[in-house]
C-alpha cells in the first residue's frame, strides 16, 4: 500500500494596518482654536500692513479675524531728516496771514 502524505503551507500576513490620515480641516482648526485660547491675556506685540507695530494685552478675534487689544500702545518708525510738517492753523495760534485789516 502507497501512502501520500501532502503538506499545506499557509502564509498568514498581517493585517493591513490602517495608514495615519492627513490630519483634516477640522483638526487644524481645532489647533489653532486651542493656540488661540494659550494665548488669550498675554501680552503681544503686531505689526501692522502699514508698519505701525502696537503692543497691548490679547482679548479676543473679531469675526473678520481683527486682533482686539487692550491697553494698546502704538509705535511707529519716524524718517530721520525729513523736517516736520509745518502746523496747521488752529483756533489758539495766532494768523497774522488773514486780509483783515485793523485801521484805527
């Protein structure tokens, strides 16, 4: 009498693991929501489009994405060499330029 004896190999491989998604939109803002809150109160400094920089404590982001700050001072660069504008004329400054005249 023959006998046959088969072997049968089975490879199991792993599971697919499932790959770390991109984090989404609403993690990101998430983020920046939670970086926001850390930041509330403190003291910052912005500079602004124009060059003026303020500095003053954070409170709050408007709708439109305004920084609001309190207790703001605001600096700007002045150009050294440049001569001041002349004043504008005001109710306490005397106008000897006016065409009245004064005959006693």
């Amino acid at each position: 009498q023959t006998s046959t004896m088969t072997t049968t190999t089975t490879t199991t491989s792993p599971p697919p693991t499932a790959s770390p998604s991109p984090p989404s939109a609403s993690d990101d803002n998430n983020n920046l929501l939670h970086t926001i809150h850390l930041l509330l109160g403190s003291k910052l400094r912005v500079t602004m489009t124009d060059g003026r920089i303020a500095r003053g404590n954070f409170v709050c982001l408007d709708r439109l994405g305004n920084i609001i700050l309190d207790n703001v001072v605001e600096y700007r660069k002045v150009a050294h060499g440049i001569p001041p504008p002349p004043p504008t004329g005001g109710a306490d400054e005397d106008d000897d330029d006016d065409d009245s005249t004064n005959d006693d």
